[in-house]
C-alpha cells in the first residue's frame, strides 16, 4: 500500500515508520523534513491544497496523527482563549485539512488519532468504553472531540461505501522515545527523590507503542469493522508499581512515602498557584484510577489479548530511557 502519515517523524509517527516500512511505500506530512529510512518523503502541510492534483501514486490510507499533546503545566480549566485557540487550530483545523483530501481521494482507508480525553477526563465507573457520552474537559479533549465530529459530519454526507474510517482513542501511549509524563516519572526517580504520593492508591491504563503498531498494522492491511475503538495494553499499573519498576531496573532503592493525602492535595493546590512541579493538574494525573476498557478492538481483531503485555512493555520503555 501506499500510505499517508501526518506527524510521522513525531514519537508515534517515527514507530510506524519501522513497524510498517518494510511492508508498505511511506508518505509523510509534518513541519519539520528530515530523511529517514524508510520514508520515500515528507510533504508540508502546505502542500496538501495541491497534494491531490500533483502527487503520484495514488495513496491508499491515511493514517492522521499531527496534533497538539496534552500539556500537563497548566491546568485543565483556566487555559487562555490564545492557548485554547492553538488547540483547537491544531487538532481540529489539521483534520479537517487532511480529512478534506482523503474524501477526495481514491484513498479507502482513514485512520485518526483521538484520545481517551475526547471522551472523559476522569472514568466514572469501573472503567472507560467507545459508547460513554463524551465529556471532554479543556481545549485538548474538547478539540479531539471536535475533530472526530467533524469526521462523522463529512462522512455522513458522503455516505460513500468505498472509504472506512477508524477512530482510536488510545490511553497514555509509550515506549522508547516518549518524552512525555513517564519520563518526568523516570527522571525524578533516577534523582532518588522520594515519591510522596505512595498512599494514594490506583489502577491506570497504558498502551505501548508496540501494541499501538500491531493494531494499525491489522487496521490498514485487514477487513476490520469501521468504528471508534479505545486502545490500551491489558494489563493496568499503579504509579507505585511504576515506579518499583524503574528502581529495580536502575538498580536503586524505593523510597515511596507514604504521607497524608490531605497534606498533598493542599500542596498540590499551593504548587498550582506558585507553578510548582507539582500541582493539581499532576498530582490527578498520578493518583486518579483511569482504566480504560479494549474489548471492542481486540473483539473487531479476532484476538484475546493484545500481544505485548504491560508489564514488558514499560520495562522496554523504561531501560531506553536508562539507555539515552
């Protein structure tokens, strides 16, 4: 297949590339155009006006990852109107660009990237599905969700049999590379710092970039039912787990205190006001319970359990950072 990633030299875009480079012809869009293997080039987003006119051969799928990530500094309510905007024109308007000129295309097969936070912020219940009533709080999820409505609005309109459209909305991804909150984890833990939220008890769900490629690999080359599917490994971890886990690949001692919840919210609050490393944005990111539910997609793959466990996953994960 010829294929059209958006963001491909981003974390996930770069892990495509080497899942699928071997087996498929690799287009990119992004704003940066460095040469990578694998990558036959990498077009701007100014192109893409142009792109349907002038680009041969023909793509074959478009997988839609460019995007703006969630920004765990500032807080979820209370961003600017400027920021929000940015948001926004990111996630929303690049999906509307790049949505537009798959519907013109000959192009079959569209595959987006939301998130969990398109449909909740924070799980009520035992854990997250596709069919919650979508809730988003702040720009980031209320911009996915904006996206994805759009998706369904143009595609409505077409009602065009020839063209599937997935959604994913996969939980916190990983793996090496990721620069993200597992990292801050990771090198707060490196520092010995101890980790004074060891009280706070919970349960979250992960996904591994290796699970995220087995299941966009299986999207693009199989007939698997057009819908919206969460994505996440089987297995959830505890932040006290994570954490025992990267002490014992770095070969270090725990230190997890277990001091007064109450103590740390208020601190987290103080942290909020100061712009502190912890603030109540971080401290829910750390101790809420967000288990996110796959049935649909391993159900739509014919398969029982995702193939990389969590486990390894993130000991994969966390010996890259160990290894950089």
């Amino acid at each position: 297949m010829n294929l059209l990633i958006t963001g491909i030299h981003g974390f996930v875009g770069s892990n495509l590339v080497e899942a699928l480079k071997n087996d498929h012809s690799i287009y990119g869009l992004d704003i940066v155009f460095p040469k990578k293997a694998g990558i036959v080039k990498t077009f701007s987003w100014n192109d893409v006006k142009t792109l349907r006119a002038t680009f041969s051969p023909c793509i074959d799928a478009v997988v839609h990852l460019a995007g703006k990530a969630h920004d765990t500094r500032r807080p979820a309510r209370g961003d600017t109107s400027l920021l929000r905007q940015e948001y926004f024109d990111i996630n929303l308007g690049l999906t509307q660009k790049i949505f537009d000129y798959f519907l013109h295309t000959s192009a079959t097969k569209f595959i987006f990237f939301s998130t969990v936070k398109a449909a909740a912020e924070t799980v009520i219940g035992n854990f997250l599905t596709e069919d919650v009533i979508s809730q988003p709080v702040g720009p980031y999820g209320e911009s996915k969700i904006a996206a994805e409505n759009y998706i369904h609005s143009q595609f409505s309109i077409l009602h065009s049999q020839l063209k599937t459209i997935y959604i994913l909305r996969p939980a916190m991804i990983h793996g090496p590379g990721n620069k993200g909150n597992l990292n801050l984890l990771y090198n707060f833990v490196k520092r010995g710092i101890p980790y004074p939220l060891g009280a706070f008890e919970n349960r979250r769900s992960f996904t591994s970039i290796d699970n995220i490629a087995f299941v966009v690999k299986n999207l693009l080359e199989k007939d698997i039912q057009p819908g919206i599917y969460n994505v996440s490994d089987d297995e959830t971890l505890s932040t006290n787990e994570l954490i025992e886990l990267i002490v014992s690949i770095l070969g270090k001692k725990s230190r997890i205190w277990k001091l007064s919840p109450k103590l740390m919210n208020f601190a987290a609050k103080l942290g909020t006001v100061l712009h502190l490393p912890l603030n109540s944005e971080r401290l829910r990111k750390l101790t809420e319970n967000y288990v996110v539910c796959n049935e649909k997609i391993k159900k739509a793959l014919q398969i029982e359990k995702m193939p990389i466990p969590a486990k390894s996953s993130f000991e994969k994960t966390i010996k890259s950072f160990k290894n950089q």
